[in-house]
C-alpha cells in the first residue's frame, strides 16, 4: 500500500528528499509523472491509464506535504522501510488505506518507473 501523509503534517520537509521515486511535494506545487524517474512523453501507468509524463497534474493537498500514490512504492527495492515514516517527525506518514498493493506490484512500480 502507498504512504499518505495525513493534515497532522507540521511542513518541515524532512520527508521530500527521503524519497527515491520523487513521490513526495510541498504543498500546493504541482507535480510530473517524470519527476525523479525514468519517465518521458507518453507512458501507461500500471492502472492501465495513459499519461503525459512530463504534464504538470494538480497538487493533491494545497496545505500541507503530500505523495503522489501512483509514485509510491513504500521504497521497495531502495530501503527496508518507507523513508518518508522514519524521519517523520509528528508520525503523519501512514499507510494509505485507499492505495493497497502487494509487495511484488510495489516492485513492478518502481520497475516501471526506473527503467
């Protein structure tokens, strides 16, 4: 399952550059698929979904951090555990109940998105 950083966040940033897929953005930025990753122009996300890579989406939250689940893979295949919950200073890093996945379709993400 993805990571999702809950309104407890305090904007500290300690979890952004933790990331290995670039998943994480301050608040109210937008964010690319290409962002941090091996992907360019035209790509099938692992949903079955056709996407712009390098398109600007919508921030997902105005206010505070947040990640991007498409780009999540909990850092299978990078670390242990998700780095983004282990620097967390106020524990807001949790489990996305919403974006449940097995560990093998977390590999096979970071598999697609790190060619």
């Amino acid at each position: 399952m993805a990571i999702m950083i809950t309104d407890e966040c305090i904007n500290c940033g300690a979890c952004e550059p933790e990331c290995p897929n670039n998943a994480i953005y301050e608040g109210g930025l937008e964010w690319k698929y290409s962002d941090g990753t091996g992907l360019k122009g035209m790509v099938t996300l692992m949903s079955g979904v056709a996407a712009d890579a390098d398109k600007d989406n919508e921030p997902v939250d105005m206010d505070v951090y947040y990640i991007v689940s498409d780009k999540c893979t909990e850092c299978q295949g990078f670390h242990e555990e998700p780095q983004c919950a282990a620097v967390c200073p106020v524990d807001c890093c949790i489990d996305d109940p919403d974006h449940v996945e097995t560990e093998e379709q977390l590999l096979s993400k970071k598999s697609f998105m790190h060619l």
